[in-house]
C-alpha cells in the first residue's frame, strides 16, 4: 500500500474517533485499529492522532457504558505505543503528557485506565538469576549439635517468635533456627537463605539500614533435618512431620516491628518516621535491581475464601473491593526496625512490566496501611463494637499532621530508591484531603461482617468448622446445635475496609496507589530511555 493511502487510512480512524454517531462497539473497534496501525506504521502518526484520542476520553456518551474501562483502557495503550514506538519525540512526548494528565486530575475508570496504560510501560529490569541447585542429601542434626557447630556457649538462653527459635548469643545478634514442616517449606527456606547470600554480597549498595541475615550451613547445604526440637508449636501451627530448618545470624532488630502492638515494644513516632521512610527506600530500590518483595504485609479480598478460590483471596487493589481484616493483616509487617524481612517472598523480575507496577501497588497500600494501625495500636483491645452496638470510633488516636506527611514522604522516597532520582515537580494528590478519609474509614470500625458461606462451610471437616467459629469468638455452647452447610452465618472478623462483596470503603486511597505507582514507573522509563 502506498503511503498516501496509508495516510489516508490514519486519517479515516481519527475522523471516525470524532464521529458522534459512532455507538461504543464502533468507538472500541475504531480505536483497536488505530492502535493496529499505530504499532506497524509508527513513522505515520500524524498531529490529529493524539487530539483524535483524546477526544475518546473526553467524550460522554460512553461514560456510562459497563464496559467503558475497556475502551479507556485500549485507547491509553495505544497513547503508550506512540510513546515507545513514535520516531517522533515531540509526539512521544505530547503522548505522555496527555496521559499524566488524566493520570493527576482523572477519576474513577479513566484514573484507573491511565495508571495501568502507564504501569505498562518497558523497563530496563532484570531480576538476579540465583543458582538453582536441586534439594538432596538434606544433612540431619540434633539440636545440641546444631548448636556445637555454631560455638554457642552453654547456659543460652532462647525464645520462640513465630516458627522461629531465638537464641541469644553476643548483642546485639541473635542465632535464629527457622522451621518448616514440609518439603516444600523446605524448598522455601533454601530460597530464602540464596537470598541471605546473594543480598549479602550486595550490601554495599543499600545506603540505608538493612540487616541482611548471614545464613549456616551444614555440609554445605543451607537447610537441614532438626531433631530434638526444644519447643513445642502453637496448635494452629503445629508441624506432625519432621522439622527442616535454616540457620542464621541477625541483628536482634529483625524482629521488631514499627507497630508493634504490645505497649513495652511501642516505638516512637520519631522513629516510627525515620524506619516507614527507611523501608520505602529499601523496597524501591530492591524493585530497581529486579527484586520484588510479595509479601510485605498479607493482604486479601476475603481470608475465609483462601481455599475455594482459585486467587486464595489474595487482595488485587487495581480492582479496587473490600479489604479483609486490615488491622490483623498489619501485626506482622515484613518491614522492621532492621529493615526488609521474610526473604522467602523475594522473587526476581521476569520480565512480565505490569507486575512492577502492581508490586509497587502493594507497597504503597501496606505502607499506608501500617502506618494506620500505628496509630491504632495506641489501645489494639478497642475494636468492633461499643455496649451499645455503635461502631468503635478512636479517630482521636490519629496524629493527621504526621499522617500527611508520612503519606507524602514514603512515596518520595520509594521514588528515588526505585528510580534513582528525587521526584521533581508538585505532586497530584490533596494530601490533607486524603489523611482525612484514611482517619475516617480507619478510625471507626463500621465495617466489622464476614459471611461463611455455605459453600465455604461445606469445603471444610465438622472439625475444622468447629475450630473456624471457635477461633473467631464463639463459645462451644453456640456451636453445639449448629450444622455445617446448613446456612450462611455472619461473624464478626474486622475491621474491614468496606462491607462484605462490597468495594472498598476508601476509594481515595486506591486512587493515591494507583497514581504513586505510575508516577514510579514512568520516572524510571523517562530516566532510561
């Protein structure tokens, strides 16, 4: 085809974009093939394309539409092939500032659209390839020879934390025996201490605070069988078959937590500050060496539905739905005093550009959440409801000035960890305006309700739907007369961000997570090309 009909092909897409006869199946199709032709012929992007898709945001005929996040959707990713492809930079630019536009002032599912389109755009990312040796000959130890080996003196003395042993050895370390009952939680562990190692020889890179663990062997082998095991597991957690474990040695400060919830363990707000911005830095600069961290609080859409459904319930926040059990979620962060933890949830970067942009997502949302149940863990027992019935309301426990500028500064420094540089410019987001919906929705506890199904009740034995209910405050008298399977039965599990099958009850702060997270992978793109 000759370049004048080519032209005039282009020239018939945009026309058509401008059409308000166009119906949104039209629109969409239209849209589609202009993207087509975008990406094969990028040297014939003319001055009316961008205008012309602009004009498909702009319009509100489709605003309506169920769908229309699909047809914003394919229209900002065609506004990103024009960024990548255009040989044209002044193109590539106006691409770019139209979408970051939409990006700081946008709502709803054009916001949503704009951020993903941007989310997806190429990095120079690779995650470290770590040697994977198979798991064989695992080498067995007495507890008395693990700690031979190690030259701990005797009359230590120990602690369990978690699925963890804990022993004191010369401050401010700690020799630290980690547990795992299945082999597969032994592949986890011998991940997790390639992890120490690799990590290790890297800290020279981390200008911040950050304990990496030294991990042990034994016959050249990180993990290993442990017999006479000197404590006994918590029931929920009790492990019948053998013990495999790692060894390692830590600063003592890998387990304390900037939330911590028992009062002798609360830290201050001054501190809290300095380990918040800390950690941000830390998890944007792994993320810049292709290192993501999956975990850095759990999070999930609905926790009694993690064996039913093919996702487990893990939380998605791009779909924006109810938040399960926040505060619970928040006891435990991966991120301490010491810094990163848990390296058993770091996994490489593969290439797949939008899981960057979801994984800085999480972060953002587990920062946010955490420094929320800082504040509430000035009194943790004051959840739920009052005598009354009335929705706890402890909004007075919120410190808003610190809150604005915890919200504000983590993302800054999260930035320049992932893209190398401070963030120039004024940032899009009312941060006053956003302390004060997070205080709200975060502060009283209107959202306390979880349903068990009768489809989760029958996914479960009589026994474990005894121990569910059990676990969750009722007394076996109630349970008594109950059958499983026979109804729905609503228990008290929250706080929770939203009501059950509901979205989330803090829209705004979605909307702050989806535009930091563009903001970080367009700076990098910008930085790198």
């Amino acid at each position: 085809m000759e370049k004048w009909d080519l032209e005039k092909e282009r020239c018939d897409l945009e026309n058509a974009l401008r059409s308000k006869r166009l119906d949104f199946a039209a629109t969409y199709m239209v849209v589609q093939t202009l993207h087509f032709f975008i990406r094969k012929h990028p040297d014939l992007i003319g001055p009316e394309t961008i205008p012309a898709l602009k004009y498909v945001f702009e319009r509100t005929a489709h605003a309506s539409q169920k769908q229309v996040f699909f047809l914003y959707r394919e229209t900002a990713d065609t506004l990103i092939s024009i960024m990548i492809h255009s040989p044209d930079a002044s193109l590539a630019e106006e691409a770019a500032l139209t979408l970051k536009k939409i990006i700081c002032s946008g709502t709803n599912h054009l916001h949503r659209a704009a951020a993903e389109a941007m989310g997806s755009l190429p990095l120079p990312l690779r995650g470290p390839q770590l040697p994977e040796n198979p798991l064989t000959d695992i080498p067995r130890v007495t507890w008395d020879e693990l700690l031979g080996k190690t030259g701990i003196a005797s009359g230590y003395s120990y602690r369990q934390i978690g699925r963890s042993i804990v022993v004191d050895i010369d401050a401010p370390n700690v020799f630290v025996v980690k547990l795992a009952g299945s082999r597969d939680g032994a592949e986890a562990l011998k991940t997790e201490a390639v992890w120490m190692e690799y990590l290790g020889s890297k800290a020279p890179l981390f200008p911040v605070r950050f304990e990496i663990p030294k991990p042990f062997k034994i016959n050249g082998s990180h993990p290993f069988v442990l017999d006479g095991v000197p404590i006994r597991m918590p029931v929920a957690t009790q492990m019948k078959q053998k013990y495999y474990a790692i060894g390692f040695i830590v600063h003592k400060d890998y387990f304390g937590y900037p939330n911590d919830h028992r009062k002798e363990l609360r830290i201050s707000e001054e501190k809290f500050r300095d380990v918040l911005l800390q950690n941000a830095y830390l998890l944007g600069k792994l993320a810049s060496f292709g290192i993501l961290h999956n975990s850095p609080i759990p999070l999930f859409h609905n926790r009694v539905q993690t064996n039913r459904r093919d996702d487990n319930g893990i939380y998605q926040w791009s779909r924006g739905g109810r938040l399960d059990s926040w505060l619970t979620s928040c006891r435990y962060p991966n991120f301490g005093l010491s810094g990163i933890r848990d390296f058993e949830h770091f996994e490489p970067f593969n290439g797949e550009h939008r899981k960057v942009y979801h994984s800085i997502g999480s972060y953002m949302l587990s920062i946010a959440l955490v420094t929320g149940s800082y504040f509430r863990h000035k009194d943790p027992a004051r959840t739920g409801f009052d005598d009354q019935g009335r929705p706890v309301d402890v909004r007075d426990f919120f410190d808003k000035t610190l809150f604005k500028d915890l919200m504000k500064n983590t993302f800054l420094q999260y930035y320049n960890g992932f893209v190398g540089e401070d963030f120039e410019g004024d940032l899009p987001v009312d941060f006053d305006f956003l302390a004060d919906r997070m205080i709200e929705e975060m502060g009283v506890d209107r959202h306390m309700e979880e349903i068990l199904r009768v489809a989760d009740q029958e996914a479960m034995t009589d026994q474990e739907f005894k121990e569910f209910l059990i676990q969750r405050g009722y007394d076996q008298d109630k349970i008594a007369p109950m059958k499983r399977g026979e109804q729905d039965i609503t228990i008290l599990t929250g706080p929770h961000l939203g009501g059950f099958n509901e979205r989330i009850s803090l829209p705004e702060l979605i909307w702050f997570i989806e535009t930091a997270s563009a903001l970080c992978i367009s700076g990098m793109y910008e930085q790198k090309k």
